[in-house]
C-alpha cells in the first residue's frame, strides 16, 4: 500500500469509519514541546531538562529509569539534567515520550497482563536489531516499538466487548489475529495504532510501520519506503525475541512469516539466537514506571 493511499485510509478511518467513535489520546503538550525543541538543528538540553522538570512525575521516572540496572551507570544520576547528560537527548525523548504514553491510557492491568513491560522489552529489541544494521535510526526503530501494538490498548480502554475479542483473537487457528479483530469491530489494532501514533506527530515511517506490521506483502513492495519494510520486518523479528522471553510457545506468525522478514534484512537464524542471549539482562532490567 503506497504512502499516499496509506494517509488516506487513516484520515477516512478516523473520521468515518468504525474508529471515530474510539477516543484516541491526544498528543500531550509536553511531548509537543519536545518534538519542537528535538526539530531544531541543535537541540538544547537545558530545555529539554526544563520541559522534563516541568512535571514532577516524568521527571522522577526519568531519573529512575537512567538509574536502573538497564543502563548500569556507575554514578547515579540526581537530577533531570544529570539523567539527560548521561542518555542524550534523543534517548531522553523516547523515555519520556513512553512515560507520557503510558499515562494516557489506562487500562485494567488484569486485562492485558505485562503489556507494558512487553512494549518496553519490543522497544529494546528493535532498538538492538537496529543497530546491526547499516543506515537504520535506532531511536526510530526505539520508538516504533513502543508504539506497535498501542492499538490493543486504545481498544481495551474504549471498544465494547474488546477483552473478549482479544482472547478470541489469541485462540484462533483458522485466522489471523487482525482478521478476527476485523470480524468483530471492523478494525483492528494496527489501523487505531496508526492513528495514534500520527495523532502524536510520530515520523511518518513510525506511523506506516505500526499499521503495516502484520503485513508482511509489503516486504517487497517497492512502492512503500524501504524504511518503513525495515521497520516491519525488524518489529516482527522483536516480537520474536519479546515472545521467547516471556515463553509463549505458540508463534504462528513468526513461523509463517519470520524467514521472510530474516531474508529481507538478510540476516541469519544464528544472528537471531545470538540475540537472544544479548537481550537477556536487558529484558530482565526492564523498568517500567
């Protein structure tokens, strides 16, 4: 689905279709603030530690995540700034951009258990894949797992009969889980996902990569940017390392589709175990606060 088209099936989806009634979380002002700044040629830090000081909340999650064992600083940060100094501005952002993320939805933890660690751990893993790999942004790719599967809880918190759906959706052997959210509710996770990511000025990569991640036709689609098909195949190849860790046997998806997403990065089954082991203490460090 090319770019264009994809613009277009979110703007009609969020003003007509089934999602218009689904209440999508406004984009916070402090993460516009801090787009804004993060847009300049030269970022300042002082503001960005001024913006992340402005709420006392953010700032004390910031400075316990810097803080944690998932960074294993050897002296602890005690301010705003001395936590930005030590992660850069850029990671800085995404931290708070997932804080914010987290507070504007609220969805009953029983529901859905662990899903904001997952989101935390699919974050990391494409943060790694990210990294082997020339020419891909690694905050990019950070924060393209944070938002992967948002959609699921947007569609907790205010679609009808949701939490049925996704135990149905987990369940079934003769569809995939899309279709089967497509059954119910006429969409699914990836297109409200979509849409809160642009609602939230996200790179428009982000936003295609979120609602073509189940998706896996357009790996050698031309007509849809090669960073947004990276995008997709690493996300797919995070869900793979998230599921491992977490033992969930079951990965129909990746079975069917996760050679193709390896082929297209042109990496190898041996390069996926390995990482395995290398997001071991990471995954295990994961802080969410």
């Amino acid at each position: 689905m090319p770019t264009q088209e994809l613009n277009r099936e979110l703007d009609a989806a969020r003003d007509a279709g089934p999602v218009k009634d689904i209440v999508i979380p406004p984009c916070p002002q402090l993460l516009v603030q801090l787009q804004d700044e993060l847009s300049q040629a030269d970022p300042n830090p002082q503001q960005v530690a001024a913006i992340a000081g402005s709420d006392v909340a953010m700032a004390a999650a910031l400075i316990k995540i810097a803080n944690s064992a998932l960074y294993a600083r050897r002296e602890p940060a005690r301010s705003v700034a001395q936590a930005i100094a030590m992660l850069g501005v850029k990671p800085t952002t995404t931290i708070l951009t997932s804080f914010l993320l987290r507070n504007a939805i609220h969805i009953d933890p029983t529901l859905i258990e662990h899903f904001w660690e997952s989101s935390t751990r699919r974050s990391l893993a494409m943060a790694h894949i990210a990294q082997q790999m020339y020419g891909v942004d690694v905050e990019m790719a950070k924060i393209c797992g944070l938002f992967l599967h948002v959609g699921i809880a947007v569609m907790l918190q205010g679609v009808r009969g949701y939490s049925g759906t996704l135990i149905e959706a987990m369940a079934r052997r003769d569809r995939t889980f899309v279709e089967t959210e497509n059954a119910v509710h006429r969409t699914d996770h990836a297109v409200v996902g979509a849409i809160v990511a642009k609602t939230w000025h996200l790179p428009a990569a982000v936003v295609h990569a979120v609602r073509l991640h189940h998706d896996f036709a357009v790996l050698p689609d031309a007509s849809v940017p090669e960073e947004v098909r990276q995008l997709v195949a690493i996300a797919a190849i995070a869900d793979h390392l998230v599921a491992h860790h977490e033992g969930v046997k079951d990965q129909r998806e990746w079975s069917q589709s996760g050679p193709k997403c390896m082929a297209f990065l042109q990496i190898s089954a041996n390069e996926v175990d390995t990482w395995v082991d290398e997001l071991y203490p990471a995954f295990e460090a994961v802080v969410v606060v």
